[in-house]
C-alpha cells in the first residue's frame, strides 16, 4: 500500500470533500480521513435549498454527489477512522489512523467542522434516543400529542420549536438568557404559535425518567430557584462546537477553539491549512465552507509545489 | 425500499428467515434520515469485515416493520434508527438513535465475538 500523499486532509464534510476535488482534479495525490460518515453536517441535514445551482436537494445526496466527484478524480476517501497520531510540524507530516496505519504528506488540510453542543448535564447520555433528540425532523413524529422542551435561542432553536408544534401538544423553549439571538422573524413567529410558550432564563440541570425520558429538573438562572417539568422529548439546539481538541497545543486556536487561518487559511504551522466550520469566521454554510476548501486547497497545493521545487534544486 | 447497499428485508416473512438462516443479525430499522445514514453507511463498511454477521435494514414505516418497533427490548425508544442485533433468533442488543463505528463494533465484538477480519 502507497501510504504518502502529496496533501492528506483531515474530515470529509462540505470544506474537505471541496478540496479533495479541487486537489484530485490538478493530479496531485490526496487522501480524505474522516472520523464520521462522509458528508458531516450535509448529511445531517434534510433539505438544502441555498446552494446555488440546485433549487433542492437533500444534504445526504449532495454529500454524495460531492463523494463520488472526488472519487472519480481519483481522490482516496477513508471514512469511519479514529487519528490516533498526529505529527504536523516539519517538512513531512506524519498521520496515523486506528492505531494501525501511518500516513505521510507534504501538506494538510483540517476540515474537521463541528458537532452540536450538547447540555452537559445528568441524564443526557442515558435519554439520547429515548426522550432526546437533536434532529426535529427525524424524531418529531415519536412525540405525536405529546408535550417536549425545545432548548435554544438561536436561529435553529425557533424555528424547530415552529415545526415541532405539527407533532407535539405543546412545546416549551427554554432558553438561558431573557432574549432571543434568533432573527426577529423567527422570534414572532414563535411567539405567534398557541401551543409554544416560553422559560426564560433557565437552564436544564438535570434529565430524569425510567425506560425513556419523563421530566427535567430547572433551574432559573436569575432565582436560582429550581422546578421539575414532565415532558415526553426534549430537542436540543444550543449551537454547534468545532471539533479542534484534536489540534490544541499545536495549531493556534482562538478563546472558541476554532482554528486561526491568514486570508490563503494557512495557520501557524508552515504546511497546514484549514477550512470550513472549524475555522474562525462569522458564517458557517455549505457554501462558505466550500469556498474555504477551494482556497484552502489551492493554497495547500501551492505550497507543495513550492516545496517540490526546492527539494529538486537543493 | 431503502437506498442502501445491504440486504433489504421487506416483510415479516423475510424478517423470520433471516433469523433462522443466519446466528448472528444486526437490522438497522430507520429512513433515509440524517440520523440513519451514518449507521448504514458504517454497516456497509463492517459487512467485509465481520463475514460472522448478517447485515440488513428495515424500513421504518412499513407495516411489517412493527416486528422490530413493537420489540419489548424497543419500547422507551424514541429516535431513529432501531438497531436489533439477533443472537440465534433471540435479541442480545437494541440501540436507538445515531450510533457511531466504535459503539457499534464494541456491540458486535461483545455479543458476536471479535473474530473478524
Ligand atoms: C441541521 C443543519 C442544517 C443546516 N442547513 C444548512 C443549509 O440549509 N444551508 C447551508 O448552506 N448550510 C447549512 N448548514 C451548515 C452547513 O451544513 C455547514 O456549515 C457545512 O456543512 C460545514 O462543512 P465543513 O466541511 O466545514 O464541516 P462538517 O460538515 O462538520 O464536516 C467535518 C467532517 O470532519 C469529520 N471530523 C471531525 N473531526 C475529525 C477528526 N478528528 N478526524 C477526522 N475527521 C474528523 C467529521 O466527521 C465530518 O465528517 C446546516 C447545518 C446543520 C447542522
């Protein structure tokens, strides 16, 4: 097995695909490694309607589509890999996956995106499936006339608690704060709905039950006062985190932990780049994380050329 | 039918078959949804290399699929996918919601033995 590459990039959403195809396309050799399923958070996402070009699309199938364009370029896709070792700086950079296989590259690309956040409380884990979701529209329908807790405040937060009030009785926002961050539109239209209704400056300490989940204790921020509430589900919204750990103490990262890039998305490490959601930046959509991929790929493929050429004159 | 590359089991008949010809059944019952899709696409990874295991899906919303929603090992389960995982016919495991690689091969290695490839 061929275990060098000219670039190896690191995740395999909408920014890593992105370069892949770029990279495949000017014939210079790149591996994909990625830890989930490939397509990140396109595939988490039902319906896609803002990309330019396609009036519709499901996330899924665009994951796809972007997968299989990669591949025909000849690009290597690895998915479902653990990186166990990782050696960024000097020349060659070295990657080992599942403890097993070692990689080596001239450059990489991280475009590792995020996860959602999750609550970080008692129970969250045990009720994940039963009771807790974080996906409206692949659960929703488990909670038919019955009563859930949508948490957020954002964009997101709203406008799922909206369309979780086709399925539920009742639908509870509990936020932490005693505004919303969501635009004013989705506020309104929440505030419109009769079955939502709202706790405001709180927050969800602790989710209890038996088999699946049954109430939630809450605690209000301001009181500190803390109550019990049944519910049935509860859909959590509360923003995304960007998956850096990984990188922390090698890659300069920012009080967020997302990754610190100059204009061309090089970080501090000469050879390493990054793009998408994993990166400082104010919008996090699939085109602007394929934007990112594009630079990020040419730049990387820049560099590696660069770095070809000195070697034969040396 | 469900745009996998795994066997597809579309009734209850097949369901019982596919218990009875195969020791060790992991059936991912779910949609083509954000939640489902990661699993069977780890699914179709694992079938080369776990040869001891029956890999299969189910689709969630057809009438026979209440072999596997109606399970008492399901019941509390509010989140897609229902995985089963059979053991000569009886269930050893049952997950819901989006599991990843790791939950799922530890699920494989502890019930079916790891003598994968
Ligand atoms: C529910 C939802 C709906 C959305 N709707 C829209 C929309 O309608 N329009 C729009 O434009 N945008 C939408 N977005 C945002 C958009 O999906 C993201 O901004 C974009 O997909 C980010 O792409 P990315 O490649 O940067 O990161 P991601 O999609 O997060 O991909 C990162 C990949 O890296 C992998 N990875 C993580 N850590 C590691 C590691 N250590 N090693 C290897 N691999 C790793 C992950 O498994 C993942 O596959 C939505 C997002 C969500 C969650």
């Amino acid at each position: 097995m061929n275990n060098h590459y000219d670039i190896i990039v690191i995740g395999g959403g909408a920014a890593g695909l992105t370069a892949g195809i770029y990279l495949s396309r000017a014939k210079v050799s790149t591996l994909i490694l990625n830890e989930g399923a490939v397509g990140g958070q396109m595939v988490l996402t039902h319906e896609i309607a803002n990309y330019p070009g396609i009036e519709n699309i499901s996330g899924y199938e665009l994951a796809r589509n972007m997968k299989t364009q990669a591949q025909k370029f000849g690009c290597v896709i690895k998915s479902n890999i653990k990186i166990t070792g990782l050696k960024l700086n000097g020349e060659l950079k070295e990657i080992t996956i599942n403890n097993k296989d070692t990689f080596t590259s001239h450059a990489v690309i991280v475009a590792t995106g995020g996860k959602p956040r999750a609550v970080g409380v008692p129970g969250e884990e045990i009720f994940k499936g039963k009771g807790i979701s974080y996906c409206a529209t692949c659960d929703g329908d488990f909670f038919t006339d019955k009563e859930i807790i949508v948490v957020g405040g954002g964009n997101s937060a709203l406008e799922e608690a909206v369309s979780l009030t086709k399925y539920a009785s009742k639908v509870t926002i509990v936020h932490q704060f005693d505004h919303f961050q969501a635009l004013e539109h989705y506020v309104a239209e929440a505030k419109s709905n009769p079955k939502i209704n709202f706790v405001m400056e709180s927050k969800i300490i602790e989710f209890m039950g038996d088999e699946s989940l049954r109430k939630v204790r809450i605690e209000n921020r301001a009181t500190n006062e803390i109550s019990e509430m049944n519910v049935n589900g509860v859909f959590i919204f509360i923003g995304y985190v960007p998956n850096t750990a990984k990188f922390e103490g090698m890659i300069d990262l920012n009080e967020y932990k997302e990754i610190i890039v100059d204009k061309n998305l090089a970080t501090n490490i000469p050879g390493v780049y990054a793009a998408g959601d994993s990166i400082v930046k104010r919008y996090r959509q699939v085109t602007t994380a394929v934007a990112d991929g594009t630079i990020a790929a040419l730049s990387a493929s820049e560099y590696v050329n660069n770095l070809k050429k000195e070697l034969v004159t040396v | 039918m469900l745009r996998t590359n795994l066997t597809h089991v579309l009734s209850n008949q097949e369901h019982a078959e596919l218990l009875q010809e195969n020791e060790n059944v992991m059936i991912c019952c779910g949609r083509m949804g954000p939640m489902c899709i990661p699993v069977y696409e780890v699914m179709e990874e694992l079938e080369g290399e776990y040869t001891n295991v029956k890999f299969a899906d189910m689709e969630f919303d057809s009438p026979d699929a209440k072999v596997i929603r109606n399970l008492p090992e399901c019941r509390g389960f509010a989140g897609l996918p229902f995985v089963v995982y059979y053991k000569n016919g009886q269930v050893v495991k049952a997950t819901s919601s989006i599991q990843s690689r790791d939950q799922i091969t530890e699920i494989l290695d502890q019930h079916f033995g790891n003598n994968h490839k």
